[in-house]
C-alpha cells in the first residue's frame, strides 16, 4: 500500500510524502513507471520498505503533451523506453533488479545507510 496522498502526479510533482517515506537525503530517486506493471509496484514497495524517498510518475496514466514530454523525458534515459525506468543520483537502472538497485543506493552490503 501506498501513502494516503498517492494519487496521478503532474510532471516534476513529488509523490512521497513525510509520514510514510523517511528522506534519505543523500541520492535523488526518480521512478518512471506504469500504475498496470508489477514489477512497478515491486519496484515502489520495495524502495518503501527501506524508507527511501523517491519520485514517481505513472505514465500510462498522463496524457496529450504532458505524457510526450514525460516519454522523451525517459528516453534521454533509457532508449527502449521500458518500464520501471530508476534514475539514482548518476545512475540508471531498467527494470525491477534488486541487486543494481541495491547497489545503487549504496545497500550493496544489505545494510540500509542513513
């Protein structure tokens, strides 16, 4: 489950909310994902757990300019334009993939840093 606030988000607009994920304040987390893909909602259920802060965007939910803009958007950062596309601090990872996702966010060593 997600915070009580979660709803369609406008491009740019911040998804997490202070009650439910904790800042971690170090590495921004961008999601760009799809509200009908599961590994999506592995993806966000699993950075929530770890109390990670993130950003999200369902674009299959956006529309007209506002979804061309986002898909050109994820494509200066995945070519393919595939679903979840992660942009951590520098790095980007393409799908739900624990261990790039780990190290990423520097839990490499399966401790969760502050």
């Amino acid at each position: 489950d997600y915070c009580t606030e979660d709803r369609q988000l406008k491009a740019g607009e911040v998804a997490s909310c202070a009650g439910c994920w904790s800042m971690n304040g170090k590495i921004r987390v961008e999601l760009y994902t799809l509200r009908s893909c599961v590994h999506c909602k592995a993806l966000r259920d699993f950075l929530a757990g770890r109390q990670v802060a993130f950003d999200y965007v369902d674009v299959d939910l956006l529309q007209g300019q506002e979804k061309k803009e986002i898909l050109q958007e994820v494509r200066k950062y995945n070519a393919r334009c595939s679903f979840p596309t992660s942009v951590i601090g520098d790095r980007v990872v393409v799908g739900f993939r624990k261990e790039e996702l780990q190290e990423a966010l520097h839990f490499a060593d399966g401790i969760e840093h502050d």
